[in-house]
C-alpha cells in the first residue's frame, strides 16, 4: 500500500515563469498556478504536473563536466527527436550533447528520448 502519491516535481530556477512557459511549450500542458515565486505547470488545476519556485541564486548544472552535478533530470518523450530537438532550441533550450540532451532556460539538462514501443504516439 503506498504512503502518498506524487503532487508536483519542484524545480528551482531563477525565473519561475520563464521555465514554466518553456516546460507548457515543450510538454503541452497548462500554466495552472502562478504567482511570483512558483508556477505550476500540469494538465489541470486538479492534476500533478512540474512546479517552478524561484532560486534566485541557482548555479545551473554543468553536465557532462562534474563540477555542479545535474541533481535531476526529466526525460520527455518524442515521436521524431530530431524535430523535437529544433522545436525546443526554438523555445530557448540548449544543446549539451549529441545524445539528444538539452538544457532548459535555467540550466536544468533534459532528454528528449524515442518514443518507446509501449507507448501510443505523443502528436
């Protein structure tokens, strides 16, 4: 029997509603909360989702160098991972290496990986 279920992964960044509109982009879902400080980013207002809360003084992640390690990661993903790589260095994404991994506006690396077998498509 589990003890809880998952609300929201946090997120720190410096600017919460930058990564919040980068993440709403990239995934699909709605900005469903907002304030200064934290944004919430989920399908609904009664769904978990991504919650962004402001770290003003947040050191991004230098994956793959291990001075700042990258502490979490999200892995998002794609039907053709070549187009979903230009759509998110569109949305202000950058490139970390040739495998398909990403930083998002505030440093935070990601995956974009195929789509696996057991999944139905994402578009």
């Amino acid at each position: 029997m589990p003890i809880g279920r998952l609300h929201h992964l946090i997120i720190d960044c410096p600017d919460p509603m930058v990564e919040a509109r980068f993440w709403s982009a990239v995934l699909g879902d709605a900005i469903t909360y907002a304030d200064e400080d934290f944004v919430v980013v989920s399908p609904s207002t009664v769904a978990s989702g991504l919650a962004f809360q402001r770290a003003a003084e947040l050191t991004p992640a230098t994956w793959p160098e291990p001075a700042v390690p990258q502490q979490m990661h999200l892995d998002v993903m794609v039907d053709d991972q070549a187009a979903a790589g230009e759509a998110v260095l569109a949305l202000g994404a950058r490139r970390l290496s040739g495998d398909h991994v990403y930083a998002d506006p505030a440093g935070h690396p990601f995956c974009l990986i195929r789509l696996p077998d057991w999944a139905p498509p994402v578009t």
